[in-house]
C-alpha cells in the first residue's frame, strides 16, 4: 500500500478551497473568521485525524452543515424582569413589590455567563459562540 504524506499548510489550502466552492457554489452559510480560524487551528494542533474523516469535503461540509455555531443572538435567552428595578421577576418583583413585569433579552454579558462552561470557543468582539464544529 503506497502513503501519501500531505503538509499541513497543503491541507489546510486544500480546507481553504473547498470552504469558498461550498459558500459560493451552495449558497451554504458563511463560516465567519473567527470559527474558521478556531477549526484550523484544532486541525493544526490535533492533526488531520482518521483518513475516512480527513478529506477536505467532509471536514469542512460538516463543520458549515452540523456545526453549532453562531451569533450570540441565535441563542440568547428572554426573561421577566421587573419595569421598577430590572429585577427577575416570577409573579411580583422581590427587590419592590412591584407588579409589573417584561419580557428582556440576555444581554452579552448574561450570555457569556450563562454559556462559557458549555461551549467550544467564545469571540465577544465578534459575537460568535461555538458549541461544537
């Protein structure tokens, strides 16, 4: 059986072509920089892995296609917060007796919070989280 040794920067070319051909041949999602840049570097450090997985087109087809990744606003949360003082609201507001409620998205900060310890990588400047590529 005859091996082929492919460099790392001829493979990671070989990523690079086939992610343009899928967005602009498919129309598929843009893969922001920010996670292109996170899938590289894992291949990088990790190596290529198992041949039957290692072929550019799996690679980056699953990443763009199964990949959890997006704009923090994709999985931002709402919640009931008090008009008064802004506080979590369930049926009256602890912080004043207050009544009144309204619906409140996450802010960023909330988010990063709540999800860093579950997720693959987060860019805040960008507003991209990744949960698995």
């Amino acid at each position: 059986m005859n091996t082929i040794e492919i460099l790392m920067d001829d493979y990671i070319s070989m990523l690079e072509d086939r992610k343009e051909f899928v967005e602009e041949k498919f129309g598929w999602r843009v893969m922001p920089d920010c996670v292109w840049n996170y899938l590289v570097q894992l291949i990088e450090d990790c190596g290529i892995g198992k041949p039957e997985h290692a072929s550019p087109s799996y690679v980056v087809d699953n990443a763009v296609v199964n990949g959890d990744w997006g704009d923090f606003d994709e999985y931002k949360h709402t919640k009931k917060v008090c008009v008064e003082c802004d506080a979590d609201f369930d049926d009256y507001c602890p912080d004043c007796d207050c009544e009144e409620s309204e619906e409140r998205e996450e802010t960023d900060e909330e988010f990063i919070e709540r999800v860093e310890d579950d997720v693959m990588a987060i860019f805040p400047d960008e507003r991209i989280v990744i949960y698995s590529i």
